[in-house]
C-alpha cells in the first residue's frame, strides 16, 4: 500500500478532500495529512484525522520521531497529493516560499507529485496563476485541471475541485508503473448492434467491462488507449479517446483505419457474426404471423486485421465458449492469425457476460497455456496485459 502524504490548503472545496481521504483509507492506503492553518477554518483537523484514521499535521516547528516534522513527513511519503491546491499555495510553491508546514513539506518532497487546483474562477483564470501553476508542471507536478461548472461563491467558470473519483484514478495512475509507456494499444469492446428496422436490431449480451477494463488498465500503466466500443452501459475510462460505433460493419470500418496507428490490438468485442440482410427503412408492421429475417455474415475484422497487420504488431483476440474451450480457441488462435487469445467460458453464470468476475485461459502463439483463476475483471485486465507484455517484448 501506498504512503500518502495528503496536503489540504485552505479553499472552500476541502470538504470534498475528505470522499478523497476516506476512499484512500477504505483501500488501505497510508497517510499523513498536513493542512494549512487556513484550510482549518473550513474543516476541523479532528474530521480529516477520523475519517482518514491518520495523523494530522498544521504546525510547523515540532519534533515527530526526533526530526523537524517536515523534513521527516516529506521523506516518509512516496507520493504527495495537494488537493485543494489555492491559489495563495499554488503561489508560494511556485516560489520556493515554505512558510507553513504543507509549504515546507512540499519543498522539501522529492517523490511523486500531484496537485488539484481549486478555486473562483477569476482567481484561476489570472495570468499570475496560470503562470505559477506552469511553473509547477515544469518543477514536476501533475496538475488535474479543476472542472467548469458552478463556483461556491454563485459564478459560473473553471475552478470546481474535480470528481473523488478522478482524482484517485490520477493518483493511481502516478503509482502504477508505466511499463507500457510509449505503446498504443487500440482495444474494441462491447456488443454490437445489427438493425432489423428504425426501432429493431439483433444483438448479444456483452456488456463490455473486459474490454474496458482493459483500456483502464493499460491507461494506467502509461499507453496511449484508442477504445472501439459498441453500445454500452459504461462510463468512458478516464484518459482513453473511446470512438462509439454500434454495428460490426462500423467496427470493422474503425478498426482497419486505426489499426496502424497501434503498436497492440485486443480485440475484446462480441462482433456479431449475422446481420440483416436487408435494413427495412421504416417500421415492420405485425401483418402476418410469421416474420423471416435472412441474416448475412457480417466480415471477420480480425481475419481482415490479419491481411494487413505490420509484423511489429501484437494482435490478442478473444475466444467466447461454451463448448470445448481450448480447442475452439486454438483454431481461433491460428486461423486468425493471431499472437495470443484469451478464451473465456461464456456459460458459467458466475463469470463473463455482465459480470465484474472472469476466469480465463490466455494461449500463446509458441503454445504456452496460461490459466487465471476466477478474478474480478479489473485484476485480470492486469494480468492478461502482464502476458501480452512478456510476450511482445519478444517481438517488439
Ligand atoms: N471477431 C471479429 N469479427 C467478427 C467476429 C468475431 O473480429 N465478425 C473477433 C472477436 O472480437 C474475438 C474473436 O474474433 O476477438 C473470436 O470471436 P468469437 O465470437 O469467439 O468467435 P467467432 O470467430 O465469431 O466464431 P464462433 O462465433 O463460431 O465461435
């Protein structure tokens, strides 16, 4: 677990600090808080230290462990997070100013640095902030640029403290060692949708999560993420360029003008192998009792992949089974031309479609058989890229 050192300046958005706090304690992450005598009159060091289950620090000038507390908190820490980051603070940093304990600890921190902006707009938007949050950046933090949206104050502009949510996805992304730093990895995820008429359409029942698992997972580990998604109920990854298609012509068509573009293709998607033959432009009415569609194959993408693929490329496809696993995913694995497949069991109800669970076999192209047990998604996204990138490298 991460050691956390969590500074809190003094911004009417330090109570928002506190969902990011209890997030990180709820993981069992490590922290110390340091606080602004400012950021105390907006919320109680006391709140802070019960919700984060950690020790609060705003006075400077006290011995912790037999050294100057700063110097001892800003060597204990391997990341150092500042959020909300005020103007008056963002200033002093920029300045080399150590004039209260968060800015003294912060000078004095030499790991990993990330800072969150908030404040009125029109503080922000001065040319002396900007200028000064710049100087930050190139002094090694990364800022996550506040949101626009509604200001405590009444006005209307850039300055909201961002979503928990983003914040710790950013925090992880500092974290997470960026082994795949430089790669770009066009991952395709979800169903897709194949119309019958204007309100009709013939589909499968992937959700997408495997997929988007993956295009999170190999964010954080420092790709450029392109994400081909069908229809989904998923909220975009943060960081991914996601392009929504929704039939498997139009996957097809996103795919092939992206793919040279990646160094690694996953195809994750549940293509629709049958489409309509014909799209009726308006609404089939129930005449009659009976309704024939002819249904079409649609074009294998990763077969038409294979065609044009660069021998640099890493191409991972995905085997969804319900009988047979390993042998229909071998043939999967030669007939498409593939580098490695990851087959999956699509009739446990436990695992796969809609679940946040998966257990899966990865096949390599040189025969080696990898089995995850069964695992939330999120880790087996880490796993099967851990495969891919032992397995690339050979190649790459
Ligand atoms: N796939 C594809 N184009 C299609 C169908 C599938 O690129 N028209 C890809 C999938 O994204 C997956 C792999 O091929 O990576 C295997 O898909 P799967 O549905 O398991 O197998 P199919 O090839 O469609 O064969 P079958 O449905 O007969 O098992």
């Amino acid at each position: 677990m991460a050691k956390i050192l969590f500074g809190v300046s003094g911004g009417i958005a330090a109570y928002k600090s506190l969902e990011v706090v209890s997030a990180l304690r709820k993981r069992g992450e490590e922290l110390k808080i340091v606080m602004t005598e400012e950021a105390t009159k907006f919320v109680a060091p006391l709140t802070f230290s019960v919700v984060g289950k950690c020790p609060v620090y705003v006075e400077p000038f006290q011995s912790i462990e037999g050294s100057v507390i700063h110097t001892t908190i800003s060597q204990w820490a391997e990341i150092m997070v500042i959020a909300p980051l005020t103007a008056n603070t963002a200033a002093k940093m920029a300045c080399g100013i150590a004039d209260n304990l968060l800015t003294m600890s912060a000078l004095a921190f030499n790991g990993l640095k990330i800072a969150s902006p908030s404040m009125n707009v029109r503080m922000y938007e001065n040319p002396i902030t900007l200028e000064n949050i710049e100087k930050l950046k190139k002094n090694g933090w990364h800022i996550v640029e506040p949101e626009s949206g509604h200001l405590a104050d009444g006005e209307y502009g850039k300055g909201r403290y961002p979503k928990a949510e983003l914040l710790i996805f950013e925090i992880d992304r500092m974290l997470t060692p960026h082994d795949y730093e430089k790669k770009k990895v066009l991952i395709t995820a979800g169903p897709t949708r194949e119309a019958i008429d204007p309100v009709r359409y013939v589909t499968n029942r992937s959700s997408g999560k495997m997929g988007y698992e993956l295009a999170r997972a190999a964010y954080l580990r420092g790709a450029d993420v392109k994400l081909i998604s069908g229809p989904v109920n998923i909220d975009a990854p943060y960081g991914v360029e996601v392009l929504n298609v929704e039939s498997a012509e139009d996957m097809k068509r996103a795919v092939l003008k992206n793919a040279k573009w990646a160094d690694i293709v996953i195809m994750a998607a549940a293509v629709a192998d049958y489409r309509p033959a014909h799209i009726s432009t308006s609404k089939i009415k129930k005449t009659s009792d009976e309704l024939n569609i002819k249904l079409v194959k649609t074009d294998d993408i990763l077969k038409e992949l294979s065609k044009i693929r660069l021998s640099s490329q890493f191409i991972v496809g995905f085997a969804a089974e319900t009988d047979d696993l390993l042998r229909n995913a071998q043939k999967k694995l030669k007939e498409k031309n593939l580098d490695m497949i990851i087959a999956n069991d699509v009739s446990r109800k436990d695992i796969g479609f809609d679940s946040n669970y998966n257990e899966v076999k990865i096949l390599c192209k040189d025969g080696e058989i990898i089995s995850l047990q069964r695992n939330e998604k999120r880790l087996i996204a880490h796993n099967i890229l851990d495969t891919i990138k032992s397995q690339s490298f050979k190649e790459f």
